[in-house]
C-alpha cells in the first residue's frame, strides 16, 4: 500500500475497532490451536509488528515484512526477530516454525499459491497455518484499490489454493459478519461515484463509547467461534489449514 496510507494504518491498530475485534477472534483460534510450549510462530507480513505483540504469549515469534517502513516500527516493539523479506522467498529453513499466521496478506500478492508454497516449506509436519482474508470478489470497491490488493476470497476459492499449495483445510469461518449489509450498500454507493478510492473513513477511530459498540459484534463472533461456531457470511475469512 502507499507509504502515507500504511503510516495511518498503523497509527490507528492499537485503539480502531476492527483490529481490536479481529484480534480478539485471533486470539480464540490461536488458543483451540493447542500450541506446544514455546511453539515457533511466524507472523508471515507482520506490518508494524503489532500481532507480534499477541502471538508472543503463545512462544517465540518471528516476524517478516516486505516494507523497510513497518520493519523499522516492529523492531522497536521487540517481541521477537523480524526479518526484512517477502513471503514469497522467506530466507528461513524448511520445518523451521510449528505454527505460521498470514493476517491480510495474500490478497496484496499476485502469486498467492507461491506464497502458500514457501509457507508450506517453512512449516513443519504437523503444523498449522492461520490465514485472514478479505471476502467475496463482488464486495470489491475503492477499499481494495487504495490496499493494493489483487483479489477478494470465497471459503471454497481459499481451501482451493491452499490444497494446491498443499495444505489441508482443517477449519474456516468468515467473521465480522453484522456489518456485512451495511458494507453492501457502501459498496453499491462506492461503484455509482466516480471516485477511485474510499476516503479515510476507514482508518478514522470514533469515540470511544461508539469505537466500543462498533467493537461489540466481532467480540460476540470471537465468542461463537472460540465455542467452535462457524458464521456462514462475513466481511472476512478466516481458515486454519494442517
């Protein structure tokens, strides 16, 4: 993404809503994972470092990050190693992590299935790989124009490329699923405007007691989902492959 737009990003990640909610669904499904004690977990596109934070509770974390930007902020939080590289060539040993986490990643590539394949190299057997992803091709507006991304995902296109890089889709949920017609309508609103890209509504906190309500939904789905639920629709997807 551009530089400025990645610097708000990060500016918002401790306190926005949505990253609050999608860690607390994170956290949930990293502790059904049953990590061994002092698992090896790679934040595989780390961004500032900020799931490094998280993933540090479960074990020894290492992080890597294509953007010398969000690598100069994630060191400074040192919670862990982090690598200036790309996902698609990490410069990391075969079987050298027991569990790998791509976060909103894959979608800024324009060789996913590659990115699965190195992902698949660094893991070990029996290892487990947790992947968050934007939903439904037919959701796409200027959102995904200002992230750079090249493609939104169905369960069954995300369990496709996955096997192909030889994973076995264990698992999958999409979440944040209360606020799916809201977007819908944003989306249709978006492609009747001449803009190229959404506004910085996206990344503007609100206050807190709204910021908190707003936070609400995703917390309840964490819940649902920590519990084993599944959320059949939703702004995103979530799967853990073995």
């Amino acid at each position: 993404m551009d530089r400025d737009y990645e610097l708000q990003t990060h500016r918002v990640e401790d306190r926005h809503w949505w990253y609050r909610g999608r860690r607390s669904v994170l956290e949930r499904v990293i502790d059904d994972l049953r990590l061994p004690a002092r698992a090896r977990i790679l934040d595989a596109g780390c961004g500032s470092g900020r799931n490094m934070v998280e993933f540090a509770r479960h074990g020894i974390v290492t992080g890597i990050e294509l953007s010398e930007t969000s690598v100069c902020l994630a060191r400074k939080r040192e919670v862990g190693d982090v690598v200036e590289g790309s996902v698609l060539d990490m410069p990391f040993d075969a079987d050298a992590f027991d569990v790998a986490a791509s976060l909103d990643v894959i979608e800024h590539l324009e060789d996913d299935l590659q990115a699965l394949r190195e992902l698949r190299r660094v893991v070990a057997p029996g290892g487990a790989l947790l992947v968050t992803v934007p939903a439904y091709q037919w959701l796409w507006s200027g959102h995904d124009e200002i992230n750079h991304h090249h493609r939104r995902y169905t369960r069954r296109s995300l369990q496709r490329i996955g096997e192909q890089a030889g994973w076995q889709q264990v698992r999958t949920t999409y979440f944040n699923s209360l606020l799916l017609p809201a977007a819908i309508l944003l989306r249709v609103l978006d492609r009747f405007s001449r803009r190229t890209t959404e506004s910085s509504l996206d990344l503007w906190i609100p206050p807190e007691p709204l910021n908190w309500l707003l936070q609400r939904p995703l917390a309840l789905e964490a819940a649902l989902i920590g519990r084993g639920g599944r959320i059949p629709a939703g702004l995103s997807l979530l799967a853990v492959f073995r």
